[in-house]
C-alpha cells in the first residue's frame, strides 16, 4: 500500500510539472524603432540586441519559472509622434506586451511615454533617445535609458574638438527635440570651453535640394561643420551638399549621424570626418562583439549594446520582482542595474537570474558598462571615430 501511494505521489508531481511547464506564463517585450524613417539603416542591428538578449534568456528557461519571452516588433518611424503612438498603442492593447525596449528617436519616445506608456503604466527602456528634455520628463517610474544624455554628448563632442585645435564651427541639426536638445547642449559646452559657434541652424527632413541650408552655413564661417542630425534623412543631404558646393570638406558627426550607410553613400569624401557615439571599450562590450558575430549581426553599430543592455535589464528587473507586471518590476531597475552585487556581463543572463532567484544581488554591467543615476538613464561612454578607407574607426574612448 506504501508503494502504491507513492507511486501516486510521484505521478502527481511529475502530471504537476509537466502541468507548469505547458502552461508557464508567457512574457512579451514590444520592440518599438525606428524600423523605417531616417535611422532605418542602423536599426536593424538594434533589433538583433535586443532580441539576441530575449533569445538567451529563453535558453536557459528560468525566467519566472519557465516563462516564454516573445518579442513583438513595431515601427516608431522615428519623427512621426503620431504613427509612433498608434504603434505603441497596439503593443499595449492588442499585443498586451509587459514591457517596452525603445523608443530609438526622443521625439517618439516622449510621445509613447506620455500617451501611452504612463496611462498604462508600462515600463520603457530606451536604447537610444537623448534628448536632455527626457531627464525632467514625468515618467512614473516607468522610464529608463542605456544610452546617455545629450547633455553629455554636448561636452564628449566640444573635448573632442579642442583636442583638435578646433575653436570655430557651424552646426546644423534637425528640426526636433533630438537635434534640438543636442545642439543647444553642444553650443552651450563649446562656448563654455571658449569655443565660437557661428551659426546654429535647423535644417528639416525630406527635402530634395539643401543648398539653401548650406549656403547660409558657409556664409557664416566655420573650421568645420557639426550635422546634427539623421544618417540617411537631411543630415546625409547636408553633407553631400556642402561637399558638392566646396563649402565645407570636414564634418563633425554625433551619434546619429554615425553609420556605414552614411560612409558607403558619401565615399572618400567623408574620409577625415569624426565623430562620437555612445560605446565603451569594457570587457563587455568585447563579450557583446562576439555574441553578435555568432548570431549573425554586426554588433558594432551605434545602439546596438545599449538594446541589448535594455532588454537585459527588462528581464533582470522582472525576475528580481518576481513579476512581468510593470508596476512590480519597474521599482527594481535601478537595483539590478547598478551595485552592489555579482557583476553580470553579456551571455551571463542565465546567472544572474539563478543569483535573484537565490536572493543575491547583481550589478548588471552589460556591453555598455551600465550605470543608470539621476532619473534612470545612463552616466555616458563614448566612442571617438574618424572616418577613412571607407570604414568607421574607432580612435579613443571617453
């Protein structure tokens, strides 16, 4: 009789798992960029972060007690706020994601924390959006970002120069919060250092002919110019323009002007122009480039780690909660982000969830060497490049 009831017992338990495990929870994680617009050169890369960081975690199975994690695509466009929202709006209401990587571009992305993020008190973490705005914003608790204010950027980009010997530009940026939040930041930094700005001039998107622009830049003088602005949108077009009329022949480029697209399209032409965008030279980072090579992308491109380190963080604040909802994980950002704890790196996901599911602490390091102070958005690494030989060098980090 004795065998017999524990026969039962043991056939309990193992229908009891089996029960589990076909009916463990299911988390989804919206991945919202700018798969078309004026970044979609360097999203696609983005999107292999992010999603490389939910494929490791649903090999090791642990999450939640065996959650599936599935990521939901859609498009931020990158400057239509209004497509933006309803793209998100249907992650939310139709996709029912617990969570949000992105938005990429700030406009976007303020627009998605305000309309929909915050009525439904979702949590975002940004890969990419900088604009200094964003560090004020009222957010709930809900919003966090890998990639490190233009504020910073502003005085990355004017030590740059000064190292150079440059005292004198133009600048140009887009016409939205992102180009302007950087270039008021950049303008602001450089004539602190005892720089001179000879114009700060918006240029918009989408037109065909940018002379204009280029002439009231060339007019006002510079040693170089400064393109703040998008990689395959006005930003490209200033820089072929100004090339095409011999007004300037070296171009300063931020982060979002940094892409082999950009590199390709302009040819030599391009070679001596420099830049910056958010990268650290970490152990992480090395970890990240390799990882990426396995699963078939380039890991090197601007914000791809930083969607990696976000979706990471994601899923390291949910099991940390012991939630995938918003209101329980959103709390535990900071913790698992920052120390003390066990340092977690990328392909280490697996080991600091066994280390939270125990109750222990983790520092989550990532590819970015991530540190998040203030309201939640990273305290800034960035990578120095010149263009030449039709590729984008790295000279140095800050």
């Amino acid at each position: 009789m004795k065998k017999l009831l524990l026969a039962s017992a043991a056939t309990a338990l193992v229908t009891g798992a089996a029960f589990a495990e076909g009916h463990a929870e299911e988390v989804k994680i919206g991945i919202i960029l700018g798969f078309t617009g004026p970044l979609e050169s360097i999203t696609p890369a983005m999107g292999a972060g992010a999603e490389m960081a939910i494929a490791e975690v649903n090999e090791a199975g642990t999450l939640l007690g065996g959650a599936t994690v599935t990521p939901v695509r859609a498009d931020s466009t990158c400057i239509d706020a209004a497509a933006a929202t309803a793209a998100a709006e249907r992650l939310v209401t139709s996709d029912n994601v617990n969570a949000i990587m992105g938005a990429d571009c700030s406009g976007v992305t303020g627009a998605i924390l305000q309309n929909v993020a915050r009525p439904n008190g979702v949590v975002m973490i940004s890969p990419s959006a900088t604009s200094p705005g964003l560090s004020t914003a009222e957010d709930d608790g809900l919003f966090f970002r890998t990639a490190p204010s233009d504020a910073r950027q502003g005085v990355v980009m004017t030590d740059i120069l000064m190292d150079r010997g440059i005292t004198e530009v133009a600048l140009t940026y887009t016409n939205n919060d992102y180009g302007k939040g950087l270039a008021d930041s950049f303008e602001a930094a450089f004539t602190e250092a005892g720089g001179t700005v000879t114009i700060n001039a918006a240029h918009e998107d989408g037109k065909a002919d940018y002379s204009a622009e280029v002439g009231a830049l060339a007019s006002a003088g510079g040693e170089v110019l400064v393109v703040a602005g998008y990689t395959d949108q006005g930003g490209k077009g200033i820089i072929q323009s100004s090339l095409d009329s011999g007004a300037f022949d070296t171009f300063v480029l931020p982060d979002g002007m940094v892409g082999q697209q950009l590199v390709d399209d302009i040819g030599s032409a391009l070679d001596g122009s420099f830049g910056q965008f958010p990268g650290t030279d970490s152990n992480g980072a090395e970890i990240f480039l390799g990882l990426a090579e396995a699963a078939g992308f380039d890991g090197t491109g601007a914000f791809s780690p930083e969607s990696y380190d976000a979706a990471a963080l994601i899923m390291l604040s949910m099991a940390a909660a012991g939630s995938s909802a918003s209101a329980d994980f959103k709390d535990h950002v900071m913790d698992v982000a920052n120390a003390p704890g066990e340092e977690i790196f990328p392909g280490e996901l697996a080991k600091a969830i066994e280390i939270l599911a125990g109750g222990g602490d983790i520092d989550y390091v990532g590819a970015t060497a991530v540190e998040l102070i203030g309201a939640g958005e990273s305290a800034g690494n960035y990578r120095e490049i010149e263009i030449g030989d039709g590729a984008i060098n790295t000279v140095r980090f800050r």
